[in-house]
C-alpha cells in the first residue's frame, strides 16, 4: 500500500503517535519496528 507523508502524519494522534489499527491497515507489524516510515514510504510494507 503506498501512503503519502502527508497521510502519515495526519493518522497521528493527539499524543503524537499512531494506533495500532491504523498501522495495522497500512501493513505494519505492532510493535512497530524501526524505519517503518521509510518502508511504508517506499512501498516496501
């Protein structure tokens, strides 16, 4: 799934992190490892 930065960023909750659910609808494991930014960012997830 190709996510933009932007997306990224507006997922964040309002103690600046994400939800387990929505990283979970983007591909990434929980916890969440290091980088996944990047990958999600470049497709890799």
């Amino acid at each position: 799934m190709q996510v933009t930065i932007e997306e990224i960023e507006a997922a964040k909750t309002e103690q600046g992190g994400w939800t387990r659910e929505t990283l979970a609808a983007w591909g990434v494991k929980w916890p969440p490892p290091k980088g996944w930014k990047k990958a999600l960012l470049k497709g890799e997830q």
